[in-house]
C-alpha cells in the first residue's frame, strides 16, 4: 500500500511538473499554420485584384500566381494579364528558409528590363495596393518570435515580433482557428507600435480535399482603404522548374 501511494504520488509530481513544459509554444502553433499554408508544393492561380482607396475609388488588375516550396527554398511568381496598361509586368520571390534571406525582382515589359528590390523597397506597396511586395513574398516561420497571446477553445491569437531590427513592422497578431490552424486574421503593427493594417481571410474553400483561402483583403487603417485578392481557377496538380518560378518565367510571355 506504502509503494502504491507512492507511485501515485510521483505520477501525479510528474504531470504537475510536466504540463508547462508540454504547453503548446507559439511556435508550435505558428509551425502548423506554415505547414497547412504549404500543403501542396506548387499551385497556380488567377487572382483579381481589387483596389479601394479611402475615397472609395475603386480599379482592378489580374494576375497569374504560381507558387513553389521546397525543401530550404520558397518561390513565387506573379504576372499580371490586364487591364492593358499594366500587362507583362511581373514580380519574382525568392526566400531562403535557412537564412530567412528575401530577394524579389519586378519586370517591366515597356523598359525590357529586370529590377532588384531593395529591402527598403520590398515593403514598398504593391502595384499601388494595401499589400507591400513583402507581403506578397510572405513571411517565414523563423523570422519572428512566437507568443500566445490569448486563446479560446476556437481560436489561439499569437503576437509575433519581427527578429530583424529592420523590419517594417514592429509586430502582428495572428489569429487562428485550432480546428483547421487557418489563419482568420492578422493586425500589422508599425514601428511607432500603431495599428497599420490588418488582413481577413473571408472565404476558405476545398481545393483536393484540402483548405485554400481564396478571398482575401486587406485593410489599411492608416488611409482607410483596402485591396482584396480574389483567386480562382486554382491548380495545384502542376510542376514547374525553378526557372518557371523565377527570373526566367519573370521575363517569358
């Protein structure tokens, strides 16, 4: 009787002990979004997309987005197909995983010629939306430090703070649905600490049994404007070269 008491006692010490440490981190949680986010390794994509400006002014653009991941590397490639003025031109993302290193070129057909963003230019808007070129490119895993914020039994709400001094933000909060660990929303703040914009993920569809965000926007607390991304025509039975994604596929027709 003496040994079984004691048995119990030390079962129950060690899950005392042991809960905090198996306490699901930020990160965790944040490693799950990524993952779910990249659940198929190339996709391609028709995006529309619209942009409001604080006067309710309203223009639209469409582009062919094709995406690739993996292992240590993660690319993009957008070409936009209209309105005429605006056709040809493309932006190339490169992101090294291991280094977190970003480099992004935009294309354009009028000059016949590739431009390397600077870093300070990559948080630049655009083609005149609420997204920067960062945004475009996306974030990667171990680029911030991961906290949970607040949870419920729907939702966990992580702060993220930016590891680089540079970053054009000072920090966001990410909220995401445990059931699925899609992300719902994020709030960006700036570097004087203010809320800047926030992103609503407003329709998730099934893509091969899968979950894809197909309709996105973008809200610009600062002018009061917003920019949507619409995607349709989604593929992710594809397979392209590192050429098809990058500064070749950048300058092709």
């Amino acid at each position: 009787m003496v040994q079984t008491k004691l048995v119990a006692t030390a079962f129950i010490a060690m899950a005392f002990f042991a809960s905090p440490a198996m306490a699901e981190s930020g990160r965790d949680v944040m490693a799950r979004v990524y993952q779910q986010s990249d659940v198929f390794p190339q996709s391609e994509a028709q995006v529309r997309l619209i942009v409001v400006d604080g006067k309710g002014r309203e223009r639209e653009r469409f582009f062919n987005l094709r995406t690739k991941s993996e292992p240590g590397f993660k690319r993009s490639l957008v070409k936009f197909f209209k309105p005429a003025n605006v056709k040809g031109v493309g932006l190339a993302s490169e992101t090294d995983l291991g280094s977190n290193a970003k480099q992004q070129w935009v294309y354009f057909p009028s000059l016949k010629s590739v431009k390397k963003l600077s870093s300070s230019e990559q948080d630049g808007s655009f083609m005149g939306s609420d997204f920067s070129y960062s945004d475009i490119a996306g974030r990667t895993l171990d680029q911030d430090a991961h906290k949970v914020f607040q949870q419920n039994d729907k939702f966990y709400v992580i702060e993220s703070v930016p590891i680089a001094a540079a970053d054009a933000y000072s920090k966001y909060y990410t909220t995401v649905d445990k059931a699925t660990n899609i992300v719902r929303s994020v709030s960006f703040y700036d570097k004087a600490g203010e809320k800047l914009k926030t992103l609503s993920n407003r329709k998730v569809i099934k893509v091969s049994n899968e979950l894809m965000v197909s309709n996105s926007v973008m809200t610009n607390h600062k002018t009061g404007g917003s920019s949507t991304m619409e995607r349709s025509s989604i593929t992710v039975d594809v397979d392209f070269s590192n050429n098809d994604v990058g500064l070749k596929g950048l300058k092709a027709n």
